[in-house]
C-alpha cells in the first residue's frame, strides 16, 4: 500500500510553511563574502550568505559593488546555490540599480534580495514590484523571494500586511536600527543581550514579526548578536529567540557565529527519534490518532513533529532511517 507522506495529509492540500536554513550569513567587502562562500562550501547549505549591497558599499562606488556580487552569484564558490542580495534602502538612489545590475549580469539569479528600512507596506509592495519586473526584463524563469526588515515603526506596524504579500518568504528584525529610532527612549543595553530580551517594546516588536510571519507561513529572522567571537553567548541568544519567541532563523555577522546558530537552532537526536517513531505510527494508522508512551497524538501534533524532521533535515541532522520516506526524494523542501 502507498503510504502518504506528511505533506500531503497535514496542510489540508495547501503547501507547508516556507522553511529555510537556520542562519542568514551577511558579508559586505568582497574578502569577506568570499570567506563566507568558502565557509558554505565546507558547511554545506545548512546556512544562508547574503551579499550585502547596502552597508558594505563605498558611497560613490554602489554599481561597481553590484557588479562585484553578480560576479560571486555566477562563480563556483556559489555551490549550493544559497546566497542572496540585500539591495540599498528605498530612499536611496541606487537601489533600483542594485536589482537591476545584479539580475542583468549574473546568470545565476539570487536565492532571495532582502529590503532594509522599508517604512510601511506601500514601500514594500513597490520595491517587491520593481524585482519582478527587473527579473522579467532579464529573463530569469523563477519568481525571486523577497526578505524584508522589519527595523521602522511604520514597517513594524504593518508587518502582518507585509508578511501578507506573496512574494515575501521572511520578515528580519533590525534591532539596532529599531531601538535608535526610538530617539534615547530606549536604552542602548537594549541593542545587546539580556536587554534585547527584557525591554517590553523591544519583545513587543518581536513578537509582532514571529507572529505575522507564523500567521501567513512565511520564516521570522532574529537579529544578529553582537558577541561576536562568543559562541556560548551567540547559542544562548539563538535559543531564547528560539524558544520564547518563536523565531526560526537568526542572523550571523561574524564566521565564528554560524555554526552555534545552526547549532542551537537544529532539533536534538531524542527530538528527532521521538518524531520519528510518531509519525511512523501515525501512518500505520492512516494517519487517525494514536496513542504514544500515554499521550494522545492526531494531526495537530503530527504537524509538530513532521517540523521537527524538515528542520533537522534542512540543519544537516542525521534522520533514522524510517524517516527517508517521509521526503519526496527531490525535494529538500518538504
């Protein structure tokens, strides 16, 4: 007898939540986005680069930069094919040329181009529409996802709006940028753990974003953490974003940060095992409910646990072999 797999019994016929490596890489000089390939390279595609356009180019220099990162997206130390772009701010003048350089010189589209400082949906829409067109233009057959941060009021406000639009696949909190736009009403211990966890504005704002991001399927991306050569406080950062509030992806800006993110952000093995075997009970039950070491489980934990094994899988995590056939063989994505 065929066995369904979880996608196809969970989401009622719909696609399951967009899910993506645990960490987002930013780099900006060239030294520093060619390390970071070459880190992906050792690592595998457990995490993201982003090739960053805005703050790593010199003023004056914007098109020459963009150049330089088209060049890295068609070269080979793009193996995996997961590095993204984020592009100048909307007020910038060079932004539109950002796209358009990138999309029109390299062969290789970007995994994703993130949007910063975006004040409000009516921007977001604009700059989301602008991609598209750019990649029309230059004849790239896939929709390019978009990222957008989320360090403004206005953008804060309307997150759920902006989480809303279909071309958007994750929502980034720009912490520092949001506690300096508060003008000193928020103190600077705010921009560096534990503070970042305790002032209630700053867990207003980041509930908000993990909130609209789960309500419409799409990946809540932590802010970075500024300890940069600690790996037990970059871990211990990554979980509570975790944990407390529910964030699936976090930022790194220093090589030495990548791997406690990936780290703590990846299921354990007795997480994984028990996933395992309640799935593989649940569909020898046809995926009616079960019960499991006393506990009552139907769908709406299999949906749990089916997250567990994506989430392990996309981290690079060893899977027991019974939960191969939980995965479509092409498509890393389920």
């Amino acid at each position: 007898m065929r066995v369904l797999q979880p996608a196809q019994v969970l989401y009622d016929g719909d696609a399951p939540p967009i899910l993506l490596p645990a960490c987002d890489h930013y780099a900006g000089s060239e030294k520093l986005m060619r390390r970071s390939l070459a880190l992906q390279r050792q690592l595998g595609p457990v995490f993201d680069v982003t090739l960053d356009c805005e703050d790593g180019a010199e003023v004056g220099h914007e098109a020459a930069h963009a150049e330089m990162a088209a060049s890295l997206l068609d070269g080979s130390d793009n193996a995996h094919g997961r590095v993204g772009l984020r592009i100048h701010d909307f007020r910038h003048s060079a932004w539109r040329d950002d796209v358009r350089i990138v999309l029109q010189h390299a062969r290789r589209a970007p995994a994703y181009i993130t949007l910063p400082k975006v004040r409000g949906v009516a921007e977001a829409a604009q700059m989301c529409a602008y991609v598209e067109t750019a990649r029309c233009h230059a004849g790239i057959g896939r929709a390019i996802p978009i990222h957008v941060l989320i360090e403004t009021h206005g953008a804060l406000a309307d997150a759920a709006a902006i989480a809303a639009l279909p071309p958007v696949e994750a929502l980034s909190f720009g912490l520092m940028d949001f506690v300096s736009a508060h003008h000193g009403a928020i103190p600077d211990s705010a921009m560096r753990s534990p503070g970042q966890f305790e002032h209630p504005l700053v867990m207003r704002a980041k509930l908000a974003i993990a909130a609209a991001c789960h309500a419409h399927g799409k990946v809540p991306s932590h802010n970075v953490s500024t300890a940069l050569r600690d790996p037990d406080a970059v871990a211990d950062d990554a979980r509570r974003a975790r944990d407390q509030f529910g964030f699936t992806r976090m930022w790194s800006i220093h090589p030495e940060q990548v791997a406690p993110i990936v780290a703590a952000f990846a299921p354990h093995d007795d997480d994984i095992a028990l996933a395992t075997d309640i799935l593989d009970a649940a569909t020898r039950a046809g995926w009616g409910p079960i019960r499991h070491r006393d506990r009552l489980h139907d769908r709406a934990s299999y949906r749990y646990y089916w997250s567990v094994l994506r989430r392990a899988r996309r981290a690079g995590r060893p899977l027991p072999p019974r939960a191969a056939d939980f995965f479509p063989a092409a498509d890393d994505a389920q």
